[in-house]
C-alpha cells in the first residue's frame, strides 16, 4: 500500500510541475508574441486615478514629510523647481514612436489628481483618458488610460483655512505653452530605473517625461470634444471626419522640445498621417472603433 501511495505521490508532484511548466512556458509565448508586435501585455493591477488617489487620502498628504515643510515655511507654500535634461530628448518622431510602449489619441482628461510621487520627494500629476485611436500598446479604443507626468502641486491643508498651503515641483517653469482642451496624441512608456520613484504606470516616453504629448488644438465647444470619445455611429463619423481633414493645427506644448521647430502647428490631418506611416513602417496596424 506504501509502495502505491509514493507513486500515487510522485505522479501528483510531477503532473504539478508540469502544470507550473506548461503556465511559464504559455506566458513566455504571450510575451513574446507582444514583444513581436510592438504590444505591452496588459496587467490586471493597472492602477487610474481613484486608485493612485486612495493610496494618499487627504490626511496622508497633510502628514507628509513634504507638506510640514510647506506649513512651516513663511509662505505657506513650497516649490521645487528642476530643470529637463536635454539629452533625454529624441530628435525625431520615429525614434518617439520606437520609443514608445503606447502610442494613442486620448480625449481630453476626463479626471486628475496630484499626489506625492513614489519615493516621497516631488510631486507627480495622473490624468484618466480615453482612447480614440491606438497605434501602439494594449489598450483599445474605448478604454481608460491613465498616464503621469513627474510635476504639479499638492495641497496641504486638512481645513478650509489651510488649504493654501502647497508643495508644488514644477519643470521648465515659464517654458510651456498654454493648456488645451482638445484631444492629445500621446506617446508613452513605461518607467525605468530611478523613473520608477518618480511616477507610476505610463508617462511620456522621452524629455525626462516631457516629450511625447501633442494637444490638438480644437476651437469648438466642450459638446463637439465630447464627441471623439463617444463611440456611437453618428457622432464618431463627425469626429473622423474632424481629424482627417481639419487643418487645425497641432502644438508642441514644451517650447525647448526639438521637435517643436517641425511639428508644431503642422496641421491635424498631416500630423496623423505621418504618425499613421511611420507606424506602418514598423509593423504597427491603426485601431479604430
């Protein structure tokens, strides 16, 4: 009986580790298989602006290392400024593009927050958007992205009467353009190395986090926006119909950005179509609804 109830056990062990081979070797397949296609495999785990903002609730913040200091600073507020590292910048929209895990046009941000960055010592500000059109990465059209850049301003105060007091990081100051409301070309990535104490999840693949944002400029009503992120029929067809002949033009919002000099007020319909061949040109497919 002994003898039957080993083997019994034997086979059981080694059919488990089989199972376990078997899982290994099928995830290793996918990530290849993603790899090949330029595509990042998409985690449950991946983390929106509810979530990022219920890891630092109000009383976190306020208690914060960084936020003492703001209250006890003669001005009530705190900013720390730092400069872009030129050399993080790529120099032309392919090496962007290749550079890339995720190449999407977004609508404009429907939720942000900014919260204390991962290590504690800056600020980083997450935006919800929603995919129009996708090039490069996992995510549909339809769906919620949610990418940061390692700058903004937190408040401090618990009560009404300190809710002045702020620790701001702020990057190239006075260089950026205006704000936009329209739609955004995004490009990308996933942090590396010391990045990931400064941001979590996808921010803008080069300049430091900088470079790869392209607002749309969109001199039409909040209604008319809303429209390229609907995915019924009707008001998709106006939007497509916008974005491939609009000559409106689309900005490069960080005036020392090198791509400035060429992209910049290229109109909408050319700019898409450019990223549309470029992407081709590295085996990447357009998505749309």
């Amino acid at each position: 009986m002994y003898a039957e109830f080993l083997k019994k056990l034997t086979l059981g062990w080694a059919e488990g580790w089989m199972e376990i081979i078997m899982k290994k070797l099928i995830c290793a397949m996918l990530l290849a298989a993603s790899l090949a296609t330029g595509q990042s495999p998409r985690t449950s785990t991946e983390l929106h602006v509810k979530d990022i903002r219920a890891q630092q609730p109000q009383e976190k913040l306020a208690a914060s290392p960084l936020c003492q200091r703001a209250f006890e600073s003669p001005n009530h507020g705190i900013i720390q400024r730092t400069s872009v590292d030129p050399t993080t910048f790529v120099h032309n929209l392919a090496a962007l593009l290749e550079k890339s895990d995720e190449v999407v046009l977004v609508g404009t941000h429907y939720r942000s927050e900014s919260v204390f960055s991962p290590s504690g010592e800056s600020v980083t500000t997450y935006y919800d958007v929603k995919v129009i059109r996708s090039w490069k990465g996992p995510h549909e059209v339809g769906d919620n992205l949610t990418f940061s850049v390692p700058a903004g301003a937190v408040h401090c105060g618990m009560t009404e009467s300190h809710q002045s007091v702020y620790f701001s990081t702020m990057k190239g100051t006075v260089e950026w353009k205006v704000a936009y409301n329209g739609p955004y070309l995004l490009f990308l990535r996933h942090p590396q190395g010391k990045e990931m104490q400064l941001v979590q999840g996808l921010l803008p693949a080069a300049g430091g986090g900088f470079q790869g944002i392209f607002p749309i400029s969109f001199p039409v009503s909040g209604e008319d926006i809303s429209k390229c992120t609907s995915l019924l029929p009707e008001t998709r067809k106006w939007c497509d119909s916008f974005l491939e002949t609009s000559q409106n033009p689309v900005v490069v919002p960080y005036v020392p950005d090198p791509l400035g000099k060429k992209y910049d007020g290229m109109p909408i319909a050319d700019f898409l179509n450019l990223v549309r061949n470029l992407a081709a040109d590295q085996g990447l497919d357009e998505k749309r609804p």
